[in-house]
C-alpha cells in the first residue's frame, strides 16, 4: 500500500464552511478522497497519473506556487470574497528584486500579491460580470442571498456506490463557488478564449464540466436525498479580456447523464486502485488505432 500524508485535522461527512483553499486542496477527509479534478486525470490518463495528482497519495507532491495568479484568481476573490486575501503592490511588473521579494514576503503571511494594473482590471471585470448577471435576471441570487448562502462551499459525503464489492465506502470531496440554496449550484470560469454560446461546447468537452457538475450532485445527494433531483447547476464563464463578456451556461439532463457515466467509471477505477494500493499506467497491451472516420473522409476527398 503507498502511504498516505498527513495534513491535520479531518473533516467528515457534511457541508463545511470557511474552509481555507489550502486546508480543501490538501485533502481534509479522514482517508485520501475523490475530486472532480483527480476523477477526470483517472479517466483521461491513468491511476498512476491520479496518484502523482494527489496531495495525500504522493509523498513528494507540491502545491502551486502561491504567487502565481490571473485575473481570474483576482475576480474570483473579489466577486466571492473566499480564496487568499489580496495585497496590492504598486510596481510595474514583477522583472524587479523588490518586487519578486515583496511578492514572496506577502506569500509568506499567506495573502496574494498582485499588481496594481491586475487589480484595477479585476475590479472592471467584477463589476462587468455583477451587470451582466443582473440583465439576465440572476441578481436575487447574488445579491439578495438568503441565511444559506455561502461561497466555497465544501461538500464532503461517503459513496456507497462501490461499498458492497470494495468492502468500505470511498471518500468524495468537492468545492462549490457559490451555492445561494442547496438546489442552485454555481460556478465561476474565467477563461482565455471566447464565451460565445457557439464556442462554449468545447470548453464543456475540454473541461469536462459535467462530470464537476455530476460530482457536486452525487455529493449533494448522500447529505440531503431529499433535494435529488431538484438541483440546477450552472456556470458563469467569463472572458478574461474587456469587455469582460460572458454566458450562463445551464447543466442539461443529457450533459448531466454524461457526468454520471463519466463519475460512475471514475468511482469504480480509484475503488478499485485504492483497495489494492495499485495504481498502473497504461495498458500493457499493443493498441490498434482506427483512424478516425472523419479524418478519413476529409483526407480521402482533398
């Protein structure tokens, strides 16, 4: 069996507020849990790609520079008010001595240093997207919260899916950008390339948002089965350039069935690795490649 890390206190079964960004990605459940992130490495690559993924499965694993931000990051905390508290540093750009060790000092007390030009533009784009999100009727969610409403929601539930055939249940973990009311699941991304309603399937392929979707549910669904079937998940995708334009993309039964196809795969595979303490690469076997039969076509006719 390969060893698991010790991060400090556990959090069990239930939804958890106020949890630090660090405290959620180095994994707080009491054995190492199943994400979103680590469920697509498992489908897309292989267990042992997942294994390296993993804060609490791969002893020399490393967490992201904590200097490093977009603009993203920057509209994230500023609409949400969740993630690291940000310091504004009024330099030109980070090429300086002073600058990259101010920036490194104010990692070091645990708060984002960013430029002043970042945060000027962080603070059009959040005021970009709080009118965007008003023309299209969202405002109540956003800005009238009721007594539940919570940003970075942590949701933490035992699946049973797999219990009979592995011999005990396996942990599940996610975060949730914005949850006004257990059945109205948001999340936010920013993104580099076009939010056209005419682009954006790509980037729900590319980014697999129905298996995050499905994920969020299924979790959902064990801490409070009296919702199920009664969630609406969407995401807020935003350009990361003016004018900041975006779209409200809603989680359709179809996408979601993909996602609990995709989950259910997922579930079984990290089960089943965690059970054995074996995480294998690829196959061993030779693959026979068919060309795809639309590249064929197009090659077949130039």
């Amino acid at each position: 069996m390969i060893p698991t890390m010790d991060h400090g206190a556990r959090l069990g079964p239930g939804l958890h507020y106020g949890v630090e960004s660090d405290e959620y990605f180095a994994d707080p459940c009491p054995e190492p849990s199943l994400t979103q992130s680590i469920a697509k490495i498992l489908l897309r690559q292989s267990p042992a790609h997942a294994r390296l993924a993993h804060p609490r499965l791969n002893p020399d694993y490393e967490s992201d520079d904590p200097t490093k931000y977009d603009i993203g990051h920057i509209a994230h905390r500023l609409l949400l008010g969740r993630g690291r508290e940000l310091e504004v540093l009024d330099y030109k750009d980070w090429r300086t001595k002073d600058a990259q060790h101010h920036r490194a000092d104010v990692a070091e007390a645990g708060q984002l240093g960013v430029l002043t030009k970042d945060f000027t533009r962080g603070l059009e784009m959040v005021e970009s997207i709080r009118a965007q999100l008003e023309e299209r009727g969202y405002g109540p969610d956003w800005y009238e919260p009721d007594v539940a409403i919570a940003a970075e929601v942590v949701a933490i539930a035992n699946s049973r899916i797999n219990e009979e055939n592995f011999g005990s249940a396996q942990w599940l973990r996610c975060m949730i950008d914005w949850m006004p009311h257990r059945t109205r699941l948001w999340d936010l991304k920013t993104t580099g390339r076009s939010a056209a309603p005419d682009e954006l399937w790509r980037q729900l392929v590319d980014a697999d948002w129905p298996i995050q979707a499905a994920m969020h549910e299924r979790i959902l669904d064990y801490l409070h089965p009296e919702d199920a079937g009664r969630r609406e998940h969407r995401f807020v995708v935003v350009e990361n350039e003016p004018p900041y334009a975006l779209s409200v993309v809603r989680m359709t039964e179809a996408n979601m069935t993909i996602g609990r196809a995709q989950l259910d795969r997922a579930e079984v595979i990290w089960a089943t690795c965690m059970a054995a303490g074996r995480w294998p690469a690829y196959p061993l076997t030779d693959q026979n490649l068919e060309y795809p039969q639309w590249k064929m076509k197009a090659e077949m006719l130039e």
